[in-house]
C-alpha cells in the first residue's frame, strides 16, 4: 500500500525574548530563555524516532524577521543531523519571519527545500528514487499578506499519489489574531488535497478531519496565554485516509491553577494550601511556571496584598519550589472575588465617585510616557485590555486599603 508518513509543525519562533519573566531566579530564566531550542531538539528526535519520510515547518521559525545568528546556527545544526537520517525538510515562511526581514541569511544543507517567495509553489518528494508526494507552499516576503492564498492552490498534474498544502495564514472568523492570509474553510476542502498543514495560530486545531485540516499550535509556550502541552503532529497518510497523533514537544510548561481560599484564618495556613495544591495538580517530570488564581471575598486577601504580606509568600514558596530539577515556579499570581475594603458607611458618595473614578480612567495618558522613553519602551508590550482591567483593580484596592488606614 502506498505510504508516507511526516512531521506537521509551525510555529517555533526560536530565540523568543520571553518579556515579563526578568523577575524570576537566573538559573530558571536561563532554562526559559532555552526552551525553545531544547523544544526544537525534542522535534528532531521524534522525526528520527519515527523515521518519518519529511517534515513540514509551517512558518515562524524565527520569532523576529532580524533572525539572531545562534538562531539561524541551532536550525541549521539541526537540519544537518535530519540529512543524517536522510529527512527531507520543507519551510514556508511566515510574518515573523518573512524574507526580506532577514539581509544576512545562512546557508541550510540540501536536505532543506525552501518555497522562496509568495508564488504559490510545488515540490515533489520522491520516495525509493519514485514520486511520492507534491507538496505545496509559500513564504512570506514581507511583514504581511492580506490576500486569500488559499485561492491560489491548485493541485498539478503530478504522478505522486498524495499532495500537501502548507499555509501559514488565519481562518477569517478567528479575531482573536493578527489577520494574514486569511482563509474560510471551505476555501481548502473544494480543492482536492489529502493535507493541510496550517501555521501561524498558537493554539492547537483540528479544523477538519477528512481531508485532515490542521494547526498543530507553537512547539513551546511563551507566555501565559499560551498554556497546556505544545508540540507536533505525525502523520501517516495512505489512500484510505489519515492516522493523526499529536506529540508534545515543551521544554517548560505554561500553566493555569486556581484555588478557592475563602476562610483562610492566616496567611501561613494560605501558604499551606497553595503548596499542597501545586504538589497535588503538577505531576511529572517537566519544569512549571504558574498563573495562580486565589478565589475569596475575603477582606484579609486584599490586606496582605496590599501591605505586600502575600508577595513575600510567594516569593517563599517559588524558594521552597525553584531548586528541584522539575520546578515550579509561581510568575504570576492574583486575587479574584468580590472584596471591597470599604469605608463607613459616612462619606458613601465620596466612595461611589472614587470608584466611578477609578474604574473609567483611561490609563493610556499615564502610561505613555513609559512607552515614549528611549530605553524603557525596548522592553515593553502593549498592555492588554484585561491586563489593564487588573492594574486598575490593584490601584482601586491599593486606594481604598489606604483609605482606610489614612496612609497619607
């Protein structure tokens, strides 16, 4: 029976500068700053584990157009030790990554074809000196692309059995991401494709199962939104159709926990709580950082918050956590739940302006001076809508604590 079998992956952006996490112990910063090449290891190994026929790179390899030059050497270390087990490569670019971003690029051995511009291109794989499988692609020459690519597809008249649509772009419902080659579903399965390995959303997708239609999500989380396993699909593809199987690939892994710690007497017994809760929901072996949620209405929460009493715990436990091989590391950590640290009930409409205040201010004229500095703007990204809800709610909370104990 006529078989192929390949890696699906997309979505590297290696040498991610991973903004927001400076706070954290050097050696576990190092460890993150590295995940994503250890992360890119880990797909060289599974390809050769499988000894899969090729593997598809679906745009972002890099995560910066300028790529970094140990970027470029890691990649292309990799791809030779592929040529070694005699693993064919096939890149399109993405708007990371695009082509004339990059003046300097490195030389890849041979084992490595790249679909050099946004002319929609064929190549055949050939198995056993026969031809195997047409597979198709683009690359991004610049920062973005508004046009449906999906259109421009066309399956050549090839004598290989199975053809291969490579597309790094977003699904026209998705307004959750950047909009670059967007494309509707119904775009891809009118076109008699038996794949499409799809790029440039971070979560992972089957948008399809016959044909298969895919985004197999980055291969490592790089903030807190990005959670969960991340990680690659192998796929063995014969006339009768496809056999999927999802492989993680992180180095370190994203999470999100949650507790209830409403009734918490003391901020020691908290500190119990939180420890036992980690031990009990992050098993194995991988190393964790951590997006803690307490739930509680509480007065007290907000009062350790405030007088910085719950910083130092937390700065206890990633202590306690942080020199385990498999650590677990609290980077971000919140208060949710209906707390107000009220006044008397004298002065009650003073209290509703404040709140009234406090809740519509728009913090962008504050904070624009930050982003207008030299130095200080290199290393800031625009702050959400929910990010700016939060710092809000911590000056609200931080107002009213002092309020109360006329800290002033």
């Amino acid at each position: 029976m006529e078989k192929i079998s390949f890696i699906h992956a997309a979505d590297l952006h290696l040498d991610t500068p991973f903004q927001g996490l400076a706070h954290v112990p050097d050696h576990i910063l190092e460890q993150i700053q590295k995940s994503t090449f250890h992360a890119l290891d880990r797909l060289v190994e599974v390809a050769i584990r499988k000894e899969v026929d090729f593997l598809l790179l679906v745009g972002d390899l890099f995560d910066h157009e300028k790529q970094s030059l140990k970027a470029q050497v890691q990649l292309r270390n990799a791809f030779t030790k592929l040529k070694e087990h005699e693993i064919t490569v096939y890149i399109s670019y993405g708007n990371h990554d695009f082509i004339r971003g990059n003046p300097h690029p490195i030389t890849y051995p041979d084992n490595v074809v790249i679909f050099p511009d946004e002319t929609v291109r064929h190549a055949i794989y050939k198995k056993d000196n026969k031809p195997a499988a047409t597979i198709y692609g683009f690359s991004y020459e610049n920062r973005a692309i508004v046009d449906n690519k999906a259109t421009e597809f066309m399956v050549e008249e090839t004598s290989t059995p199975f053809h291969i649509a490579m597309l790094h772009g977003s699904l026209l419902t998705n307004t959750d991401h950047d909009m670059y080659a967007p494309f509707q579903i119904k775009d891809l399965i009118r076109k008699p494709f038996d794949y499409w390995a799809l790029g440039h959303i971070h979560k992972r997708q089957l948008l399809k199962k016959e044909p298969p239609i895919i985004y197999p999500g980055n291969i490592q989380g790089r903030n807190r939104k990005e959670t969960g396993e991340k990680g690659c699909y192998h796929v063995q593809l014969t006339k009768n159709g496809a056999t999927l199987s999802f492989i993680p690939l992180q180095a370190i892994q994203f999470e999100k926990m949650q507790i209830e710690v409403e009734g918490m007497s003391t901020i020691h017994k908290l500190g119990e709580k939180i420890m036992t809760e980690i031990d009990k929901q992050f098993t194995g072996f991988l190393p964790y950082l951590i997006d803690l949620t307490m739930i509680g209405n509480q007065v007290e929460l907000i009062e350790w918050k405030t007088d910085n009493r719950l910083t130092e715990m937390m700065e206890l436990i990633n202590e306690q956590n942080s020199e385990r091989t498999d650590w677990r590391y609290i980077f971000n950590w919140k208060i949710e739940g209906n707390q107000a640290i009220r006044l008397s009930t004298e002065g009650e409409q003073f209290i509703d302006q404040l709140e009234h205040v406090t809740r519509n201010i728009h913090l962008e004229e504050y904070i624009e001076p930050l982003y207008l500095h030299r130095e200080a703007r290199k290393y800031l990204s625009s702050l959400s809508k929910e990010q700016q809800q939060e710092l809000k709610k911590e000056a609200e909370e931080l107002l009213y604590f002092q309020l109360k104990h006329r800290q002033f």
